[in-house]
C-alpha cells in the first residue's frame, strides 16, 4: 500500500472531512485505489448505525432527515447524511436538491452531508451509496442517514442496506392499499405521515395501522408503529428518533441486528462477485463474437439461448480454477 493511501486512509479514520470528501468521490467514481481503500477501512466499519429513509417524491424525506440529524446532534452524536438526489441529465452529478435544504445542520462540523446521484439505480440507492456509508461509519460518525432518490413501486434497495428503515408518507400518498403496492409495508420499521396538518391525515394513519394489523405477529416481532409529523417545523421529531432508539434496542435485544447486518454482507459480497463476473465475462472478445453470432439469431439460423450457452460455455473453458 502506498504511503499516500497510508496517509489518506489515516486521515480519514480521524474524522478529517477533506479526506472522506475526497474517498467518497474516489469511489463514486471508480478510481482504481478505491477498493484497496474500502479494503483497508472495513475492519474499522461496524459501530454507526444506519438508518434508511424512503417515500414518495415530495414526502418531506429531507426535511425530516435535517430535523433528524439536528436532534442527533443535540445528543451529542456524529452524523452523517448520504442524500440520493436525480441524475443530471447534462453531468452524470447529483442535482443538490437534497443537500441545499438541509439548512439546519449544513454549517455543522460533526454532520457530514454528501449528494450522490442516483444513475438510474431503481432501487432509489445510488449503487455506490453503501460504500460510502462504510466510510462514513469508519471515519466515526455515529449515525449514518441515507435518504433515498424517491420511489414509486420499484425496488426499494434501502432496506437491506439500513438497520432501521423509515418510510415517510402524506395524506396525499393516497390509503394502505397504496403503500402495500409500492411495497413499502414489507420493508418500514417505522412509518412517518409527515405534513399530518393536512385534511385526510387521521384518516391514513387508521388504514395503515388497520392494514399493519393484518401482519402475522405476535408478542416477539416487531409491529411498526406509525407517527404524524411535520417536519418542516420540527413537530414529532423527537417521537421518531425515540421510535428508532426503541427499534435498535428490540434488534439488539433479539438477535435482529447482527442477522440483518450478515444478510446485508451476504447481499454485498454476492454483488461484487456479479460486478466482477459481469466485467471477466465481457472483457475478452465475447463482445465481438456476440456482435458477429446477433445477425444469426436476426436470420433465425439460431436462437438467443444457444449463443448465451456457447458464450457462458467458452467462459468456463477459458477460466483457470
């Protein structure tokens, strides 16, 4: 390992900003030392804890995120945001939406706040998000938010990468119905009905709750609970952070957080196996020769099937075990 790396590294597991600016960047853009850095921070990864927030675009995620980090900090906790904005259609960058209205808790030298762009990950987590929660949790930040891009009803990745998963909703959401189709009732430890001065907003809190009812449970799981706030001005804030400190300690308690944690590395190290397959597979001249064999299948003088077993079967011949 290189005496920069040394250096950099060192810097970063004291917290230094500068150098978890500069790791998070390398590895959001795939410079080739990041996985030799990622390698070198994990045995320091372990003690943050993370904490997903998901919902619909327009939910109030930020909002409640800033409000959130605020109240961490008055106990005295680093925190560190991982905001998941859209992709700028000209830059490939995030559009900052999510970190410029983060005003409480911007100036703070013990909140961390980093955009990334989503690009195009469905699962509203940009792809490199969770790399970036292991720096900040190696660099010493207690909690670890990661606010996702906005979902709709595609696949809601937050939840295997977070301890406790809160999904924010408004009245406007529409009923339980809804949120059961989005698939967000499979994966919230906690539901915020954020904006709840709005009409309607009793009215979503009972069908959700109605429907929670309706999950197998008993006396040992754990029942989300649903809570109103508005977050824009702080209200209900404190039952949230006092919510997720309740579900930490159910998980601690029951053997939940070292299961979710070991299912979540399971999940890790299966994706960069498929990452590294997906680039050993396409880095020779199978290219090419699917290129030459597409024009075969287009004549069909062959099929889409055979040409990917001739490809997967060269693959193996050609791989030294």
């Amino acid at each position: 390992m290189s005496g920069k790396l040394d250096t950099g590294i060192e810097a970063l597991l004291r917290g230094n900003r500068r150098a978890v600016a500069r790791a998070i960047s390398e590895v959001e853009n795939e410079v080739s030392s990041s996985t030799e850095l990622l390698k070198s921070i994990y045995a320091h990864t372990g003690k943050g804890y993370r904490i997903g927030i998901t919902g619909p675009p327009g939910a109030g995620k930020s909002s409640l995120t800033n409000k959130l980090a605020r109240h961490f900090r008055n106990l005295n906790l680093r925190v560190g945001v991982i905001a998941v904005d859209p992709t700028s259609p000209f830059t490939g960058g995030a559009l900052l939406g999510d970190r410029v209205r983060m005003t409480d808790v911007e100036l703070d030298d013990c909140v961390f706040i980093r955009s990334m762009a989503s690009r195009g990950s469905l699962g509203g987590l940009s792809k490199k998000a969770k790399e970036a929660a292991d720096i900040l949790d190696a660099s010493g930040h207690d909690i670890v938010m990661m606010e996702t891009v906005g979902v709709g009803q595609s696949e809601l990745d937050v939840a295997g990468a977070a301890d406790t998963t809160v999904v924010v909703l408004v009245p406007e959401s529409g009923d339980g119905i809804q949120a059961m189709k989005a698939g967000l009732m499979e994966i919230a430890d906690l539901f915020v009905l954020n904006k709840s001065d709005r009409p309607g907003a009793d009215q979503a809190v009972m069908s959700l709750k109605m429907i929670l009812g309706f999950r197998p449970h008993d006396e040992s799981s754990w029942l989300p609970d649903v809570i109103k706030t508005q977050a824009s001005e702080g209200r209900g804030v404190e039952e949230v952070v006092a919510t997720i400190q309740r579900h930490r300690d159910f998980l601690q308690r029951t053997g939940g957080l070292g299961r979710k944690r070991r299912a979540r590395l399971e999940r890790r190290i299966r994706q960069i196996v498929e990452e590294q397959l997906r680039i050993d597979f396409w880095s020779s001249d199978r290219s090419a020769e699917l290129t030459k064999k597409i024009d075969m299948i287009l004549r069909r003088r062959s099929n889409p099937y055979d040409v990917a077993t001739s490809l997967i079967q060269d693959f193996k011949s050609n791989t030294v075990v």
